[in-house]
C-alpha cells in the first residue's frame, strides 16, 4: 500500500514537471528600412481612391467588365479550386490533430462460440461454450513532455499556411485575369488603329489611282501605296490573331467551358481603350512594413512556425511515453445472463514506453528538424527579399513607362504633323511620294508603340497592386497594426507626368 500511495504521488509530480520541448519562436530579424520607401512617382492631382476592388479595377480598365471578369474566375479557376480542397485538407488536419489531445472512447463488443478439441490439451475435456462481452475503452496519452501540443501547434500553423497560400492563388488570379484583360484591350485599340490605317491607306490607293488616270503621278505611286495597304492589311491581321488568342487565354483563365469559350471566341469581346489616365493611384511614399501583409510572406512564416514545433516533437520522442487505458463492461458465457450484476468486468492499464538505445535515429530526428527549421529560416528571409524586388521593379516600370508614354505621345503629335506638312509638299511637287510613305509608316508604328507604353504603365500598376499583396490603400490603413515605427504618408497621388 505504501508503494501504490508513493507512485500516486510521482503522477502528478511528473505532469507538472512535464514540459514543451518547443523552442520559443522568434521572429527572424530582417532589416527592413526604417524610413517609407520607394519615393518614386511625382504626383500632380490628388485623387482619392475607394477601398473596395469594384472601383479599384473600374478606375484601371474604365467599365465594370473586368470585375465582372474577375468574380467568375474566382468561382472557376481550376488553381482556386485546388487551394479551396488543399484548405479543406489541412482544416481536416488540423481537426485531427486537435482530437489527439482529448481521450479517445470507443465500443467494444463480442459474440462468439466455441467447441473445444476433446485431443487437445488437456485431453478427454472438450467443451462448447459461448463468450459474449459489451464494454466502453477509454485511452489516453500522458503528454508530459508536450508531443500532442507540438503536433497541435505545427498542424494549426500548417492551416494558416495554407489559408495564405489560397489568398496568395486568388491574388495571383485577380493580377493574372487583370494582365490579360488590359492585353485585351492593348490588342483590341491596335486592332482599331489598324482597321482605320487601312481605310486610310485604301482612300489613297483610290486618290493615287485618280491622279494616274489624269497623269498627275507616275505609276510608281500608285504601286507604293499598293504595297503600303498590303503591309498595313498584313499588320492588322497580325493584330486581330493576337486578340484572339488573347481572348481564348482569358477565356481559359476565367474558367469558362469549351463550350463557353467559343461563344466568348465568337463575341469578340469589346473594351474600352487604354489610355494614360486609366491608372491607378499611387501614394507617395509607403511603409516598408505594409509588405509583411503579402499572402506569401505571411504563410512562410507560419511554415516557419510550423517548423519549430516540429523541433518540439522529435525533442518529445527522446523521453518516455506513458498511455492509459481503461476498459468497463459486461461479460458473459452466455448472452442471456451479459447483464447480470456478476457479469462486471473492468480493466486498467497503464504502458510505459522509454527509449534506451536507437544508435542516435531520434536524436538524428532532432537534427533534421533543427536543419529543416534553419532552411526556413532562408527562405522566409528570401521571401522578404523577393518582394521588396517585385515592388521595386514594379515602381521602376511605373515610372519609366509614364516617362516614354510622355514622350511617345509627343512623337505621334509631331509625326502626325510630318505627315500632313509631307502630303502638302507631295501634292505641291516639291517631295517625292517617299517622304509621304515614311511619314504614313512612322505614324502608324508610333501610334501602335503608344499602345504598348500605355499597357506597360497599367501592368505596372497590376504589378505593384500584387507585390503588395492587394489593394494598399487597404494595407494602409492597416498598417499601424503591423509596426508601430512604420510612418504611414499619404496623400494618395496620382503618378502621372
């Protein structure tokens, strides 16, 4: 009695003793500039810009289209749908985990019947006899030295994880639908440039016909502004093939059916055109800490979190397990009699299971998830690194791409003008009808470049809009939650020039 008395108290001592073998987590130091950043654009008029995404897209494309766009790919894209089962998968992990910490009950029952051998031991005493039982079993796992809680912990960072993961695929979606439709539109206004330098083209191979007619131009002319129409005829229909195909991209990025798609191929979908202030609002300067929001950022570091509670559990397998287990119930030899007071049967039991020698495999376990800990640690620190790039890429392309949309612009002003003073010379005799056919194809190639500088400033935006990690307005003003030595400078400005 005095052995069963000292034990029970050695129980509770042992829990109470019992601890974590997490390592406590920090936070791996990154430095980050203490100042906002990224000072890029030089703003001229204020503008204010609405929180929520509808506006946000409708200020960039100029219609309600790409919203609309973009919603349905939210609904249907295969990657969306994949991060919502792989969500799924790990909330169900997640579950399992949890339950590992409570005792496990369960039913136990047994019909049987039996007839002994009268051959075998002991010899010449044969029998029949039934066994029937009914009982609850009751198991729990001792955990002193904190292995449940470290699995808990590691499959509840997991979770987080793969939460951030699945807003990582639906920003990565929303930018991708957002890139393809302003490509949509790039291609649909050189489509229009096309079409109306073909018309032009075509008025002057009629003009030029007119003239030869009445010998005012040679025949050389007419010939060039034939071959002038075929270049811009073959230019367009280079144009219309890259709309649709464009068009079948975005298609397939929404999600839409084959069925869909080829509806959608045979709509061909109308846009607004791009131009210089289908732009978003760029604050002037931002804080450095409103990265740490990215989706990406967010769930390498719970993986990270992950991590160190893996160290916790191979710490864990180095100290003994204990698990009880209890057993109450009914048995009988037979069934009519399961119920009867004397037919009580019960049974407890505790199992110690405690390491001696394993030639270092645990130990080495310890080792590995020390490593595998510290290689986060890398990637988290890379991921950081990343998307400092990304931004700073992104607002390096916003600003470069508003200079030549500056200067571009003022090469198709002066170059239309080349073209009207050239016709005059032409027509006047003073020029021959070449300056008017370098005129005619400069314009038309400034004019298609504009559109390309006009779409590499609207992808900038989409570009910095997913750096981000979303609409930074929002981070913004989120952002005093996440540092308080971050500054936060508005106004938000518009970065055009």
């Amino acid at each position: 009695m005095k052995k069963v008395i000292l034990l029970s108290s050695l129980i509770p001592a042992l829990i109470l003793s019992g601890c974590s073998q997490i390592p406590t987590y920090q936070k791996p130091q990154t430095q980050l500039p203490t100042q906002p950043v990224w000072q890029k654009a030089k703003p001229t008029t204020p503008i204010t810009l609405a929180v929520d995404e509808k506006t946000w897209w409708q200020e960039l494309t100029g219609d309600s289209t790409l919203q609309t766009l973009i919603d349905e790919a939210l609904l249907h894209n295969s990657d969306i749908a994949l991060a919502k089962l792989n969500l799924q998968q790990a909330q169900l992990l997640l579950n399992q985990s949890s339950a590992a910490q409570f005792p496990a009950v369960s039913v136990t029952s047994g019909l049987a019947r039996t007839k002994s051998s009268d051959e075998a031991y002991p010899v010449g005493k044969g029998a029949t006899f039934g066994d029937f039982s009914l009982g609850g079993l009751l198991s729990y796992e001792l955990d002193l030295w904190g292995r449940v809680d470290a699995l808990n912990q590691q499959a509840q960072a997991n979770f987080k994880a793969t939460q951030a993961d699945q807003k990582t695929v639906q920003l990565s979606v929303t930018s991708a639908v957002a890139q393809a439709y302003l490509n949509l539109m790039a291609f649909n206004q050189n489509v229009k440039i096309a079409e109306n330098t073909v018309q032009s083209r075509t008025e002057t191979l009629e003009l030029r016909q007119t003239q030869l007619e009445y010998g005012s131009v040679t025949p050389l002319n007419v010939h060039q502004a034939e071959a002038e129409l075929a270049a811009v005829q073959i230019a367009l229909h280079q144009k219309q093939e890259q709309r649709d195909l464009q068009l079948h991209a975005l298609a397939v990025l929404v999600g839409k059916s084959p069925k869909a798609l080829t509806e959608m191929a045979e709509q061909n979908l109308s846009t607004q055109a791009l131009t210089e202030y289908n732009s978003l609002p760029v604050p002037n300067a931002m804080p450095s800490d409103l990265l740490e929001r990215r989706p990406d950022i967010l769930a390498m570091e719970q993986r990270l979190i992950a991590a160190n509670a893996n160290i916790g559990v191979a710490k864990a397998a180095l100290f003994p397990s204990i698990s009880l287990t209890g057993l109450l119930g009914f048995q009988s030899e037979a069934l009519s009699r399961l119920f009867n007071g004397d037919s009580v049967t019960w049974n407890a039991s505790a199992a110690i299971n405690a390491p001696i020698f394993d030639y270092g495999k645990r130990q080495s376990q310890v080792q590995i998830s020390e490593a595998q800990q510290q290689a986060m640690v890398i990637n988290y620190q890379q991921t950081i690194r990343t998307a400092f790039k990304e931004v700073l890429d992104a607002l390096t392309q916003l600003e470069a791409s508003a200079q030549q949309l500056d200067a571009q612009k003022r090469q198709v002003v002066a170059l239309n003008q080349i073209l009207d003073l050239s016709q005059k010379r032409f027509d006047a005799g003073y020029s021959s009808y070449l300056e008017v056919l370098d005129a005619q194809r400069n314009l038309f190639n400034a004019e298609l470049a504009q559109v390309t500088m006009m779409l590499s400033h609207s992808s900038a935006l989409v570009n910095l809009y997913k750096a981000l990690g979303g609409n930074w307005r929002t981070g913004l003003l989120l952002s005093s939650n996440i540092s308080k030595n971050a500054k936060v400078l508005a106004p938000f400005d518009v970065a055009y020039p």
